[in-house]
C-alpha cells in the first residue's frame, strides 16, 4: 500500500458518504470535488473536501520478512520482501455553509465497524474530534472544518540482498583443543 493508494481509497470512500447522504436528505449540499490538498490552483466552487497527508509512519506491527530468488539483468539475485504495519494520518477539510453539521456524519462513517469494509485492505485506526477554523480568502471568511483519520494498512518494500553462496567455518573447542572444520553451500534449485 502506497501514500497515493490510501489516498484514494480515502476519496472515494468520502465520495460515497456524499453520495449517500444526499439520497438519504434532499437538503444535504452535494460536495463539487474531493481534492487533494494543498493545491497550487485555485479553490473549487461550491462545498468541497480537500484531503491533506500530515504524516506517516511504521506502526512496528505486522512485521514479516520473506525471501525471493529472481532474475535480474541475466544474474539471479535474492530479494527481501519486508511487510510491514504503516498509518497515514489525513487530515480530511471540508469547506462548506454548514460544515461542522455536514462533517459530522463522515466523522460518525469513518468511526463506525462498516468503514473497515468500504476501506478494505486498510484499517480507521483513529478518528479525530471535529475542529473549526475558518479560512480566509480575498476579503471573505470561508466555512471550514476538519478531522484528522488515522489509517492502518500493510506495506511492502523490496530490498536486494546479498547471500554467501559458500564458505568455510572452523570451530575450535576450548577445553579439548580439538578442531572441527565445516564447509557450506547454498543448496541449488
């Protein structure tokens, strides 16, 4: 799992809340875009959710370490495939009239036992208290309200490493003096 793919889930996920909750109530202001946040460009029209990544880190669980041998360039070479736990942590604003009200219902989506599903393969981990801040732009104050979700899912990275094919160990015994030499070698495939 990738920044860019638990971004997406995130989207698309909110995207379906929106939808959801404009079936469900007429009144509900429809979201023009879920963006990614910040932008360089200008805001979108409308109400809207920017998605923000604040950081990421290695949650030290889920640690597995596996072993492939592949080829590459014509030379065959072993490969570490390190899974790992990962959360992101996003910070999911929502610019609109009534904000705080509107947020509260992907506060209370995101929270709840089905977001598993809908997210899956990641998991909410944490899901923050609702914060209003205001943003100015030009000369007027624009509706703005966030929460931080923390979410857990599984990563994998691909190292190249280096394996002793063969060699020679000696093992001495100290109380006897007596020597013992053993050869290795990786067994063929």
């Amino acid at each position: 799992m990738t920044e860019d793919e638990a971004f997406d889930l995130l989207r698309r996920y909110l995207v379906k809340l929106d939808t959801d909750s404009a079936m469900l109530d007429p009144s509900w202001p429809k979201l023009t875009e879920v963006i990614k946040s910040p932008t360089n460009g200008p805001s979108p029209l409308g109400p809207y959710v920017g998605i923000q990544l604040l950081s990421d880190r290695d949650a030290r669980d889920a640690l597995t370490d596996e072993f492939e041998d592949i080829e590459i360039g014509g030379e065959k070479r072993t490969i570490l495939n390190r899974t790992r736990g990962w959360e992101w942590l996003f910070r999911v604003k929502l610019f609109s009239s009534n904000q705080t009200d509107n947020l509260k219902r992907f506060a209370a989506a995101l929270d709840s036992p089905y977001s598993d599903v809908e997210l899956y393969p990641l998991h909410v981990r944490a899901v923050g208290r609702i914060t209003t801040a205001p943003k100015l732009v030009g000369d007027e104050w624009e509706g703005q309200s966030y929460i931080d979700v923390t979410l857990a899912g599984l990563t994998t990275e691909k190292m190249i490493v280096d394996v002793i094919d063969k060699g020679r160990v000696t093992i001495i015994d100290e109380t006897s003096g007596i020597k013992t030499e053993v050869n290795y070698q990786k067994p063929e495939e």
